[in-house]
C-alpha cells in the first residue's frame, strides 16, 4: 500500500509539472515557476553569491529547501534595491529611475507626435506577431506548444532576420511605446516574449554557435534588453515573478557565452558591453566580479586593436564605427556608474572616435556612405556628444556653422590612417563637399572601392557609392556582388573587372606626399594594382584636386602591358536628373544643385547612360540602408587603352544651370598633368596634378579682363 502511495503521489508530481510545463503561458508566480521548472530555479541559487548584504532571507530560505520562498524573498528584495537606488539618481551600471516608470503618460501627451505614432503603429503590429528588421515585415508563426518560431528568417529567407527576432528588437519597440502610451499590452507583451524565449532556448549549448538563439551578437543584445526589462516594470504587475526568475537563471548562461566565445574586433566591443551589463546590474552574481575585470582588459585591449590613432575604427565603415563607439561608449557609462576608472587612453580614445563622425559629416548631416554603411543622420547624437565634451567645433560642423565655434582647421580635413579626404568649400548647408578614398581595404565589411569619390553640394546628393543592399536573402543574391564590387562605385573598370582584396589595415598612416590641404585648394593621391581576374600588369593611380569653392580635377594615371577596354564610372543619387551628353559633357538637370562632368583631352569615349540594369549585369542601382534599393542613373565613359595614359576629369558644381566650361590639357607625362580650366567672363586657373606627389601641386588663377 505504502509503495502504490508512493507512485500515485510521483505520478501527480509528474502530471502537475507537465502540465505547467505544457501550459507555459500560465506560469505567473514563483511557485508555478518552481513546480515547472525545479532545476531552472536552483541553478539561479548555485550561481549567487549567497553571502551578499541584503540576501540573509534568500540564503536561509534556500538552505532549508523552501526553493518557492527562497524565489520569493530574492525578487523582493531586487524590488527594495531598486527602490533604493531610484531614490538615489542610480549608482551603478542600471539606471533605476528610469526603469521605475518615469515616463511621459498619455495626460501628458494627449496628442502623440507623428513620430511616436509610427511607433505606437509599429508596437500594435508587434501585439499580432509582425514585426519588421531590416526594412522587411514579417509575421512569426507559432508552433504546435504555442511558442514562437524563433527560427523563422523571415520573408525573405534571410538568417539575419531571425538574428533580429532574437536579439529582441520588438522588446525595444514596445519599450518605447510603453514609454508613451503606457499601455499595459505592451508590457504584458513583453513579459510573455521573454519568457516564450527562456523556456524555449533551454538547453544552453555552452559551445561557440551561429544559430539563430545562440550567437554572440544575439546573446549580448538581449541581456541589455532584460535588464530594462527585469528593472523598469519593478513596481508593476507587468513582468510576472515567473518571468523574472526565469531571466535571472538565464543570466549565468549568457554570461558565460560572452566571457568564452565572444569573437574579436567590432563584434567584441557588443559582446563584451553585454558581459559588463550583466556584472554591474546583477553584482550579486558570484562570478560578477570576475566578469568586469575580464570586460575592463578585453575592451581596453580592443580598442588599442580596433581603433586607429585618429580615431577610425579599422573597418572603415561609418555606421559600423558608430556601432563601435556606441558599445565602447556604453562600457564607459557602466565603469562610471560602478566606480571603475578606465585609463586615459580609453577617455580619449572615445573623444577621437566622435570627432571622426563630426568632421566627415556632410553638409545635411549624415555621415559617410561607404563599404556596408548605411546612410544615418548623426546630427542629433553629436550634439549630445558635443554637450559632453565640451567641443564648440562640433557644434559648428554639425549645425552649418550656426552655433559653436568654426574649428582652427578646415573646412577640409584628412584622417591618414584610414586614408580619408574630406573636402569642403564651408561650413553651410549649402556647401560642396567631398569624400575622396585612398586608404586600405579595411578589416571587415569591405567594398572593393579604393580611390572611389562621392561628391554632394547645394543641398544635393551627386556621386554617390552604391550602398550594401543586403548580406543573405534574395536581395542578397542579387545584388550583393554588385554592391561590393568595383561596378558599384565611382571607379574604372579594366576589360571588364574591378578591384580585387587590398590590405585588410593600415600599418602606418598616409605619407605626405599623398595629400595636401591649403586655403585655395585640397590634393589626393593613390594607386591600386591588383585587379580580380585581369592578366598581365596594370595599375590606377588617381590623383584629386578640389579648387576650393569652384570645382574638382580627377586625374587617371593608367600603366599596362597591353591594349585594354578602359569603363570609367560615375553613379548618381536617383534624385538627379541627367541630361542627354554632348560632346562627352554629362550634366545634371536639376532644379537645384547640379553637377557637370567633364572629360579633357582628345580621348575617344563612347558614353552610355544606364539606370535599373539587370542584364547582362547588375548596374544602376543604389541602395541607401540594408534591404532597401532603387535605380539610379549611371554614366559609363568606356574606350581602348593601347599604351599607358591619363585620362582628366573636369567635375563642376552649380547651384542652377552648369556654366559652358572650357578646358584643355596643356601637357602630360608619367609624373603629371597640366591642364587649363576657363570659366567664360570670369577667368581661368593652370592646374597641375601630379602623381603620388603633393608638393608638385599648383592652382594659379587669373581673372579674365
């Protein structure tokens, strides 16, 4: 009898766990978290340091096997230490009164900007499962247990949407629209989510992984995600005791992801500010400690890796550098919070980082379009970052010279390093500007683009880079050859292809003799001579001079060892307008800001105009943020190449109709060109370019009588 009574109380045990394991969505308090998940629950407590000043209860709960109570006493108190330090403005890596609910209320806004009800739309789409990453808008299905597919890539078959699902990118959302509306789906929203995601990632692989719940990336964008989670609804009913419980015994877990399997370079600094946020808004963790020193040496050592003496993240990509500075930043904020003094080296080394970003912004403040950027506005965040550093250049470059002060250099500005010349005629809006590449290849997220130039001037995008489309899917498929081709940027092609890989990273900066910035005018210089898939030898050298104010000369110093077909290419932004090319002349037509180029010399060049093409090859098409794209006109100048030669290039700008320009070459060799360039009733300028040789540069100007 006593063994039947046995097995009929093992079997209810059984049955009742089951059943709340079966019907997860139900689970609410720290006992039906206990009942289903025992060894979820202890493993919290075998990974605290029980011994902590305030866990006294937790501990002896603990010991006398009470795992329910034990459950209890330790949410209680993170409810009192989050009391605590909202009331004192927030000590460490958490910012506790913010978490506490102090937000705008729908009193206070009782007629939402159209900002925030594009959000509070995004958050209602979220409620039915349809979210949107990289600009693609999907519905996650739900299995047979009613769990999200968190494996799902989304419409368009691409893997990094479901990187997106699981770095918990619809948590953010609805965080903020939370922050609005203060709608209770929103948080409860979030609670089930979270939860769904815990119960299912169960059991951690503890190996390196690119699956989509398992991956570096993935493990360090939630953790920061659960901690304004588990913190900002303390006060709340929201976020279940269950919920709660179940994120701290996954904390270990992605803790020990990111301190043994974080990778190196731009990916660290994410994955280790993931590690930090852990030690410091969960300390009472025993390993805690251990873990902010590990953050502390690996991020300072990476940053001495990652980042050049000018500041320039080495992957040359501008929205990856700010992805760089954000997460060093980010680590910043987390020392300061905790006390922790970082060495002098990281403050300024952050300081360097912004001024990169404010001293390549373009005149309607975005940053630079190059390898896989996107196209982002960093106006608002440098004026933050200006308030912080006190720096009134920043705020002269970032709002057209109407605040701040006009820095002491400039408006022209080289970084050596990343071998990046920006030219700029001012500071206003309505300025010309240039972005002119002749560094290396960069070490992750490369486009086959040295020597590429965009330019952009009255309010006007002009020449522009094409972009990154997409990494995986269909757009990817279609187009992501093209997008880190050579064919995709303002480049020549020889007999067909462009450029294959060049240094991964810069051992030393540019050399003088490769660049110039005087008040009349700026000079670039650089040569590349490896081509995928071309036989024999042949090499580009293209030197640049920016006539201040006025125009830019480009000029192609082309070496071979046999006769080639030469395509020089020039991409504009879509929103221009061209008109049909005479004699060799392609000119925009628009209402405002325009640009005519110009070829000098008596080079044969047929010239072709193509926009959206898909055969015989993709070109013409520009795609200013991932998984966005459209057609935009490109100008193709191609002709034969016997014998080495140069080929000059008159790029002028102009706010209305572009002016009847005259221009010859006076005379030309290995070394250099020599070029006249009339403005018809106003005067003339003799220009020489030279090759590779900054001091052989001259711009005389004479006014016509």
């Amino acid at each position: 009898m006593r063994i039947n009574h046995l097995l009929t109380v093992l079997l209810f045990l059984v049955i009742t766990q089951l059943q709340a394991q079966g019907d997860w969505r139900q689970l609410q308090s720290a006992e039906d978290v206990c009942a289903a998940y025992p060894e979820k629950m202890k493993y919290i407590f075998e990974n605290l340091n029980l011994d902590t000043k305030g866990l006294e209860k937790v501990k002896q709960a603990y010991r006398e096997g009470a795992l329910s109570k034990a459950c209890t006493q330790l949410l209680a108190y993170y409810q009192a230490k989050s009391n605590e330090k909202a009331s004192q403005g927030g000590q460490d890596g958490t910012d506790y009164s913010f978490f506490q609910g102090k937000n705008n209320s729908p009193s206070d806004q009782t007629v939402p900007s159209a900002a925030e009800s594009r959000l509070i739309s995004t958050a209602d789409s979220i409620l039915m499962d349809i979210y949107t990453f990289q600009n693609v808008t999907g519905q996650v299905p739900h299995l047979t247990d009613g769990h999200l597919k968190w494996a799902h890539t989304g419409p368009e078959d691409d893997i990094e949407w479901a990187w997106a699902l699981n770095r918990h990118y619809p948590v953010n959302e609805l965080l903020s629209a939370y922050g609005v509306t203060q709608k209770a789906e929103y948080a409860r929203y979030i609670d089930n989510f979270v939860k769904d995601w815990i119960i299912c990632s169960r059991p951690y692989p503890a190996v390196k992984s690119g699956t989509a719940m398992w991956r570096g990336l993935e493990v360090s964008f939630r953790v920061k995600m659960w901690a304004q989670v588990f913190y900002r609804f303390m006060n709340t009913e929201y976020i279940s005791p269950a919920t709660r419980l179940l994120i701290l015994s996954s904390l270990p877990d992605h803790a020990h992801y990111a301190r043994n399997f974080h990778a190196q370079g731009n990916w660290l600094t994410m994955e280790i500010s993931g590690l930090a946020t852990v030690a410091s808004s969960w300390p009472e963790f025993r390993e805690s400690k251990g873990w902010m020193d590990y953050s502390m040496g690996t991020m300072v050592a990476s940053m001495k890796e990652q980042i050049y003496p000018d500041g320039v993240q080495t992957e040359l990509t501008s929205s990856y550098h700010f992805v760089a500075l954000s997460n060093f930043n980010l680590f910043a904020e987390i020392c300061r919070k905790n006390n922790v003094v970082l060495p002098e080296y990281y403050t300024k080394t952050l300081e360097a980082m912004y001024n990169y970003l404010a001293y390549t912004i373009r005149p309607d403040g975005y940053g630079l379009l190059n390898n896989d950027a996107d196209l982002m506005n960093n106006r608002k965040r440098l004026q933050e970052a200006a308030e912080k550093y006190q720096r009134d250049d920043w705020k002269f470059l970032i709002s057209n010279g109407t605040n701040g002060k006009q820095p002491k250099e400039g408006p022209s500005y080289i970084f050596q390093w990343p071998g990046q010349l920006i030219s700029r005629s001012g500071y206003d809006a309505d300025a010309q500007w240039s972005f002119f590449d002749i560094g290396p290849w960069g070490s992750g997220h490369q486009h086959n683009d040295k020597l590429h130039l965009s330019v952009a001037a009255y309010g006007q995008d002009l020449l522009v880079d094409g972009g990154r489309f997409a990494y995986r899917g269909e757009v990817a498929k279609k187009f992501r050859k093209y997008a880190t081709g050579s064919a995709s940027h303002n480049l020549i092609l020889v007999d067909g292809k462009g450029q294959a890989n060049g240094p991964t990273v810069a051992k030393t900066p540019l050399t003088e003799n490769l660049y110039a910035i005087t008040k009349a005018f700026d000079y670039g210089s650089g040569i590349f001579e490896k081509f995928a898939g071309v036989e024999g030898t042949f090499s580009h050298t293209r030197s640049m001079v920016y006539v201040r104010g006025k125009f830019w000369v480009v000029a192609d110093r082309l070496t071979t060892d046999r006769p080639r077909t030469i395509e020089t290419l020039w991409h504009w932004h879509p929103s221009n307008q061209l008109q049909e090319a005479k004699a060799g002349i392609v000119a925009t037509a628009n209402k405002r800001g325009n640009l005519a180029i110009m070829p000098v010399g008596a080079t044969n060049w047929e010239v072709t105009q193509v926009k959206g093409a898909e055969t015989p090859s993709i070109q013409g098409w520009y795609s200013p943020e991932y998984n966005q794209f459209e057609p935009n006109p490109t100008s193709i100048y191609s002709t034969k190449l016997n014998a080495d030669d140069t080929f000059v290039w008159i790029l002028w700008p102009s706010e209305g109709k572009s002016p009847a320009i005259q221009a010859k070459i006076l005379s030309k060799d290995a070394n250099a060109v020599k070029i006249n360039v009339t403005e018809p009733g106003k005067g003339s300028w003799e220009i020489i370019v030279p090759s590779l040789n900054s001091k052989a540069v001259q711009v005389n100007y004479k006014t016509q009588k």
